[in-house]
C-alpha cells in the first residue's frame, strides 16, 4: 500500500510496432475491454471528442492508416474508474492512458495487469506505470524531498 494519495497516475509505452496492423489493434482493445472496469465508454479521433464507444468504428479507421501516416485513437471512460488516453497509430507509436487520481486502491492490482497485458500485446521498447506522488514544496526540508521530486520527474517517458 502506498503512503500517500498519488496526483497522478499514468501508464504509458512507446514502441517500433506498428499499430495500423489490425489484428494486433484488435488485440489491444481486446485487452482493454477484457476487464469491465476498465472498458471505454467514449472514444473519438480528436482529443476533445466523445462518441459512443465503436470498436467496428475504431477498427474501421486503423483499416485505413498506412504506415507513415498517422491516427490517434483517443478513449474515455466517465465511469468509476475514469480516464482518458490514446493509442497513437504513428510513426511515433505509443499507447498512453492517464486515471484518475483518486481511483480506489483495490482497482491498482487490476491496472498493473491491464498494463503488463498491453505490454504483451504491443511490444514496447519502453513502458512504464507510475503514481506520482505530490511534490515537497520547495526549499526541501530534507535529502528525501529532493529525491522524490527527481524520481518523480524522471518517470516521465
């Protein structure tokens, strides 16, 4: 159990495999809507967007991309458990979903495998779960302050 109440919770992977293929893209969303609580309900091509949830839709537009090219499939979920995220179908590939701060800790087991099983799938050269902790205010007021602030900003991918 963690020791303080994260402000930010993120997952991201960054990757060479491309993610136009749709089998593998089918696989992705497989996983995600594998665990209910973690199902899109929004998902849309513009980051402010919100349309109904349509994996035929979604599929329908990977179907398109060639690679070289470029979608960013962005998913929502209001629920519960809410987030928001992309799965950027790019030369640059990478899935990124940000939770939630205040998710329910029973729900972190959950998450961990969600992303371990998106990793399976995808293939990333580089991963990474994280619940940032908030930062000390600064001047620190000791050697650990510092460090959480490094290690902090050091999660970023």
């Amino acid at each position: 159990m963690m020791d303080f109440s994260p402000f930010r919770i993120i997952v991201s992977m960054l990757g060479s495999t491309p993610l136009n293929d749709e089998t593998l893209f089918t696989e992705l969303l497989d996983v995600i809507e594998r665990y209910p609580e973690f199902a899109p309900q929004f998902w849309s091509l513009e980051e402010r967007g919100k349309m109904p949830y349509s994996r035929d839709n979604i599929l329908d537009k990977i179907k398109t991309v060639e690679y070289g090219s470029y979608a960013h499939i962005y998913l929502k979920r209001n629920k519960a458990v809410k987030y928001s995220g992309s799965i950027n179908v790019a030369p640059r590939q990478n899935i990124f979903f940000e939770f939630d701060p205040k998710l329910n800790s029973k729900h972190y087991p959950a998450l961990f495998e969600l992303a371990d099983r998106l990793v399976q799938v995808f293939k990333p050269d580089i991963a990474s779960v994280h619940a940032f902790r908030p930062y000390p205010d600064e001047p620190w007021e000791s050697e650990r302050d510092e460090h959480i602030e490094m290690m902090g900003k050091a999660a970023y991918l």
